[in-house]
C-alpha cells in the first residue's frame, strides 16, 4: 500500500510511538521558529531548560508582532530575544525583515523537513512541502532543546485540485472554498494533502497562502508536494540545493476526499465573524466600504503586492476608503522599491507600512466604530481589529485592491483582462537583517539582555487529590484565544507578565472574569465546542492558570490550546453527554474526587456538581505521557523531573 506525503515524512522523523492514526506520536524537529509575542516566553522555558545551545538544524527567532513600540516594553522584548539567540545558538531575525511565515519560506523553508514554530501560521511551511505545525511556546522550547514533538497521528484528507483558477480568482479563494465546505472544525486531528493536476498551476507562494489558512480549519497542517515549481522557487531564492522532489504515493490511501476544479471557483469573501462564513460577492450584494489592509502572513507575497500595485496603476483610492498596505517581507519591500511598484502603491494613496503583522494583530490600523474593513488577512474573530463593532471581510488582494479604488466590494473580474503575473527568476537576496549566533565556545561572552517588563512565568503546582471549586466563567461554541486572552498594541506588551496580561483575561466576554477568578482563587471554566480555536499564545493557558483555574470543561478543544491547557498543568475535560453542558450555570460548584485515581483508572472523571446535587461524566483524552504532565502540573515541571 502506498503512502500519502504526509505519511512519508511522519515516518521518516518519527522517534516515538507507531504510525497509527489517533494515537500519539513523537516526532524529530529538525527546525523552529518562533515569533516575538510568543518568543518571550519560550525563551524564558528555553533557558529555565538549561540546555546550552539549540539542538534543531535551524533554529530562527522573528521579531514581527509587537513592533508598535509606544513604550520600553517590546523593545525590551526584541533586545532580550536577540541575547538569547546570540548566546544559544538561534538566527535573529530583525525587526523589519518581515512577517516570520514569510521570511521562512523565502529563507529557510526546505522540502521534507519538520518545523514547528510558536505561531498557528507555521502550516505556510507546507507550500514549500514541509510538515509545519503550530505550537505552543513550551513545546518550541522543548524541541529546540534536541526533545520530539508530540502530535495525535493524523488523518490525512486529499484535496485533489484540477483545472486552473480564472482570471482575478486567487489562491486565497481556493482556501476560503475549503473553510465554506469543511469550516473551522472540519481539519482537527488532520493534515490537508492538496494533490491533482491542478497543482502545478499554482506558485509556491499561492500554495503558501492555501496552507496557511489551512490553520483556520482547525487542521494541525497542509501541505503542497514539492515538484518543479519548488524547485524554481529555491533557485530564485539561491537555495536550489535546498530542493528535493517529494509526493504522495499513487496508490496512496487517503482518509477523506475533497475535489476542487479551480476553474469553477469564483471570488469569495469569509464574511464576519468567522473564517468559515464564506460568501460569493454576488452573495453579500452592495457594501460600501471604510477600509481596506492588505498584508499578513497570507498573501504579503511579492506576486500579492505586484497584482496589488498592477490594480492600483494611475488610479486614486476612494475618498471614503482608508486603505493601508504592508508588503510581507524586506525582500518583498525592497524589490517592490526597486521595480516602481511601491510608487505606484504611494501614489494611488495607500497608507505603506513596516513589513510586519501590523492590522492583522490589532497593532493599529484599528477601523472606525461599526467599520467595514476588506482584509487580506486570515482571521476576523469579533474585536481581533481593535474596534469591538468592526465588521471584518477575508478577501483576496485582488478584491481588496478592486474595492479600494470603488469604495464598495468589489467583484475583481470586473477589472477586465489579466495580464500574467510572474515570479521573478531571482529574488533579491540579502540576509544582512539575519544575525548569526555567536559560536558555541564564545557563548559565555553574551549577555542576556532582560528588562522590567518580563516576569517570571507562574509555576504550577503537582496535581491536587481533589479539584473543588466554583465555575467562574460559562462561554459557549467555538471561543478563539482571542477571546480567551486578547491581543492588541494595548495588551501585546505585556506578553513576558502573566500578572499584568492577566487582568485582560476573557475581558472580550466579560470584563468581571479576572476579578472573580481571583476572588474564587482556584475555578473551573466551562465551554462548548471547538474551544481555544486560533492563536497558538499560550498566554491563553498561562493567565486562567495564573487566576487559579484548575480545569476546562468543554464539549469539544482546539489542538494546540488543549496541548497548550495540558502543558500549563490544566485539565482538558469534555462532557461525555453534551447535554450536561446545559446543566451547569455560572458559579455553580464543581467537585472532583481522587483526581489522580481517576485518571489512572481510566479516560472517565466524574465530576459532581454541588451546587445541584447531580454528577456528570467527563472524558480526559490524553496519551499517558500527558497524564505524567498533568500530574506534575505541567511540562516543565515534568521536564525537570523527568529529563524528557
Ligand atoms: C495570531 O495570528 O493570532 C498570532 C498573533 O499570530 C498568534 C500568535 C500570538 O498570539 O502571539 C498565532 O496565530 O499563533
Ligand atoms: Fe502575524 Fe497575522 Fe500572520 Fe498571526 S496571522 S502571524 S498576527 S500576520
């Protein structure tokens, strides 16, 4: 039987456990990424690990998220990151280089290795034909200390792509079709193998852009083959050495299949609040427009901002529109520079800014209350903007730039004919904002730089015999790590201080949470389905862990936050009857006894709830090597005891 892309590069680094879909494995890192607003804090775990230097082939820290710096804090931040690279052997890339997915493919991308990275976005990876998953910081740390990752075995869907997408149709249509059929649960416990002849139409970038998003699908990645296309991209990027041919099997047997024809897809847009809410313009009719940001991890590429500037040629953005551009890299910048297409962007009037997250975090470029806003981004959870009422749209920069210049949205094929976009045959390389680490016999010479603003993180504690404490919160489908610990140029700095990013804790659902989990000192928190969708950040574990919340109940998890609850010490419960979640009120007191008797019993842990005098079974799924951390109260504290 033959194997699927996926399965060939699992089995190719699997160092623990078997290949058996389900069930945990342990796989070889061969490299890491992290990003600044979750860097911080896998630095401190990094260092609190003790290992000298990184044990990854590459290892490379992006300073690209908190680059607003309207205080000492982020600087602080990016200066205490460089040390740490300096000293223990990681690249730094600097602020101004670009978005982290971005420079990763340019640079480092190589097909057929692992990477993981302390960002949800690291799947852009495979559209270089990379297994890429995102992490949460803690298990970045880990792996950049020589240890595995560790993943359920996945599923693997095949999305068999034919045809070839029309003209103004884009890439980024291609992974709103997949969200509208499968939606933001429809890829857990999978990866998305896109396969067909209609690959081959597609440019590594493009292919990055379907991968990335591939993260709003819950999915724990995507991935591209690695063909000729691949191959001229490396060799545009001087890397051709870098280049291996890579594909499924043809007697490949995949889990689930979905048939896309590009030449049927049409201009779509994700429609707020939800990356799944995919309508067709036709659908959404006449909206007029306030703002228009084109930029992110998703479609910041070159050949993005080259269709960008083509659309934008001569013409004026529209009086009622602002809109604002930030190309994705400094190679992206610089050649859009060099070839006039940057003066053409200035001149049509877009706002240009730094070569970073920007918008897509909040970090400005927040829209006017009940603003329209077009992105090109990848998420529009409610108040990711900045502005609570904003009405956020996911579109291609095709349909975003048409829309500019119309001031309402627009359908792109309204622009006529295509001409052919190309990438060039050689980018413009240079690495000069990549700092090299300090050799390893030098390592004793580098100061690690730290400010005031980073904290400790909390400790946790070994697992209690009995968890008795009050829910302090009740949420219901589908909360994002956004809701869960906001983000935002106010919050961001304070990424490396749990006390202080704390107080901002669920504050999008209800700004009492931190006082009230605090007056209760240890609580449970209840939620519905798909639960910590979004965000890799941690932080979304570590402040309910530092407000004293002991478990989460819900009816269904996102990956990499139940990883992330799991490794903060937290237990991730679901019901096992969905209807107890109607059961269960604000306040109500829950009870579980001999904890750690039940969990080595089995997957079941009955939970009482005291204040009705009723018990409901809940379902613990975790391998035994999370039980372990669980007991310990979290993977550093397991780490420390096991040197695993
Ligand atoms: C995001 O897009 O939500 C972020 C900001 O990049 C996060 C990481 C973070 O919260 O720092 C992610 O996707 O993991
Ligand atoms: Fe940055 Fe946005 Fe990409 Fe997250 S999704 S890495 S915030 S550009």
């Amino acid at each position: 039987m033959g194997l699927t892309l996926t399965e060939k590069i699992l089995s190719a680094h699997i160092v623990d456990g078997e290949m058996i879909k389900g069930k945990e494995i342990g796989i070889r890192i061969d490299q890491t990424l992290t990003q600044d607003a979750t860097g911080t804090m896998a630095y401190l775990e990094f260092e609190a690990m003790g290992v000298p230097r990184v044990k990854t082939e590459r290892s490379v820290a992006y300073i690209d998220h908190n680059t607003l710096q309207s205080g000492f804090e982020n600087a602080d931040d990016h200066r205490f990151i460089g040390s740490v690279c300096k000293k223990h052997g990681i690249y730094f890339s600097r602020p101004g280089n670009g978005i982290c997915h971005q420079v990763h493919l340019e640079r480092f991308g190589i097909p057929g290795k692992t990477l993981i990275g302390s960002d949800s976005h690291t799947p852009t990876g495979g559209g270089i034909g990379m297994i890429a998953i995102g992490a949460g910081g803690m298990d970045v740390a880990v792996a950049m200390g020589g240890g595995a990752y560790y993943i359920t075995c996945p599923k693997v869907v095949k999305v068999e792509l034919s045809g070839k997408l029309s003209p103004w149709v884009s890439a980024k249509d291609v992974i709103l079709e997949v969200l509208k059929r499968l939606s933001v649960k429809g890829g857990v416990g999978k990866v998305i193998e896109y396969c067909g002849a209609g690959v081959k139409t597609l440019s590594v970038p493009e292919r990055a852009t379907i991968t990335n998003m591939g993260a709003e699908l819950g999915a724990t990645t995507s991935i591209f083959p690695s063909d000729e296309t691949t191959r001229e991209f490396l060799k545009a990027q001087g890397r051709e050495q870098d280049y291996t041919p890579l594909c499924a099997d043809d007697d490949a047997v995949y889990d689930e299949l979905v048939e896309i024809n590009l030449s049927e897809l049409v201009p779509l847009a994700a429609c707020p609040h939800s990356p799944d809410n995919v309508k067709s313009v036709k659908e959404i009719g006449n909206l007029k427009i306030d703002q228009v940001c084109i930029g992110s991890c998703t479609n910041s590429s070159l050949l993005d901002m080259l269709k960008v500037a083509h659309i934008l040629k001569g013409k004026t953005v529209h009086p009622d529109v602002s809109l604002s551009i930030a190309p994705g890299s400094k190679q992206v910048l610089n050649m859009l520079a060099k070839n006039g297409a940057l003066s053409i962007m200035i001149e049509a009037g877009a706002r240009i800014l730094e070569s970073a997250c920007g918008p897509c975090i909040g970090m400005g470029q927040s829209p006017n209350s009940k603003g329209i806003s077009l992105r090109t981004f990848n998420r529009n959870f409610e108040g990711r903007s900045g502005t609570k009422d904003g009405q956020i749209y996911l579109v291609s920069p095709e349909m975003a730039a048409a829309s500019a210049l119309t001031g309402v949205l627009t359908d792109p094929r309204d622009l006529g004919e295509m001409p052919e976009f190309k990438l060039p045959e050689f980018f413009d390389v240079n690495d000069n904002m990549i700092v090299p680490p300090i050799e390893a016999d030098k390592m004793d010479t580098v100061e690690v730089l730290r400010g005031p603003n980073i904290k400790p993180f909390p400790v946790s504690e070994p697992l209690a015999q009995t968890i008795d404490a009050q829910c302090s919160l009740k949420v219901g489908d589908n909360i994002t790590t956004d809701h869960i610990m906001p983000a935002g140029a106010k919050i961001l700095p304070l990424r490396s201080n749990i006390p202080e990013i704390s107080k901002h804790c669920f504050a999008v659902c209800d700004e009492n949470f931190y006082k009230r989990a605090l007056d209760m000192g240890k609580s449970v928190i209840v939620g519905g389905s798909n639960y910590g969708q979004g965000s890799s950040r941690e932080h979304a574990a570590l402040a309910p862990l530092y407000l004293g919340v002991k478990a989460v109940i819900t009816k269904s998890f996102a990956r990499i936050h139940m990883a992330n609850l799991v490794n903060a010490g937290i237990l991730p419960l679901t019901f096992k009857n969905e209807a107890d979640y109607e059961r269960i009120d604000q306040n109500d007191e829950l009870k579980i006894e001999n904890v750690i008797e039940q969990i080595k019993a089995g997957d079941e842990i009955t939970v009482k709830n005291v204040t009705k005098n009723y018990e409901f079974t809940t379902v613990l799924s975790v391998s035994d090597r999370q039980k372990d951390m669980l007991y310990a109260g979290g993977l550093l504290n397991y780490t420390k005891e096991t040197g695993k």
